[in-house]
C-alpha cells in the first residue's frame, strides 16, 4: 500500500447487490483498508464534513478514495462533489463513479466536476466485479497521493 496511515474507502451505492459486489471485490484487493458506506449524499456531505473535524477524526478518517455507484449526476451529486473541490484536503480525494449510464452529457459532466474515473457497470455481476477488483487494486495499491 502506498501510505501507512488508516485508509478508508468512502462509498455511496444504493443497490445492495451492486454495494456487496464493491465491497467484496475490494475486499479480495490484499490491502489494508475499511469501506465505509453512506446511504445518500446527505450522509455523504455529513460524514466529508466531520473528517474535517480533527476532534471526531477516529469516527470520520477523511477518505482515501470515494466511489459513487450512481444513475446519474443528480443535483445531489453535483453539491458533494462541488463540496469536495473547496477544500484543499478533500480536493484530493480520487473520486471514482460506477454507473450504468452511458450518457455523454452525464459523463461530461462528471468530469467537469473533476470525477476522475466514470465507468460503466456491466450488467454481468462477475464482470462487474473483476472491475472493481482492478480499480481497487489501482487505487489502493498502486497510485500515489500527495501528501
């Protein structure tokens, strides 16, 4: 793993099933980390907003990476990401979006909120989760954050 420090893996995904195919598909990525999962994008801008708060930062460890399993870029979505770009820590955070629109507008958009990945889940459950095995791996263990 590139840092020592405690790594958490903020997630947003709705589907239970698409949610236990992420988590377990990082899971079998052997590198130390927790998944955390919120149920909307309220929780989401809650929890960003306390890993802010050294005082609470056991609870709240600001995330190492953040995963949207997401239909679209909903106005919801766009205030979290748009909350993330304001601050100089958050901004850091790779952002990383599974969807099953292919949209270009939404895709577009996407970047332009600085995502940096999009990518389409396939409706095979298993390759869906070789994905995310590959994109946990990328993201755990082989790129590398400022400090």
């Amino acid at each position: 793993m590139v840092s020592e420090e405690h790594c958490v893996v903020l997630l947003l995904e709705k589907n239970d099933n698409d949610a236990n195919t992420i988590i377990q598909s990082f899971t079998s990525v052997d590198e130390p980390h927790e998944m955390r999962r919120v149920a909307d994008c309220a929780a989401m801008l809650v929890y960003l907003k306390e890993s802010l708060n050294k005082s609470v930062s056991e609870k709240f460890i600001k995330p190492r990476l953040i995963v949207f399993g997401i239909e679209d870029i909903s106005e919801e979505v766009v205030k979290v990401l748009e909350f993330l770009q304001q601050d100089n820590e958050l901004k850091r955070v790779p952002v990383v979006v599974f969807s099953r629109v292919s949209d270009n507008d939404n895709i577009l958009k996407a970047y332009q909120l600085k995502v940096n990945s999009y990518l389409l889940k396939p409706d095979n459950r298993e390759e869906f989760a070789n994905i995310a095995s590959e994109v946990a791996s990328y993201w755990l263990r082989w790129n590398q954050l400022p400090s």
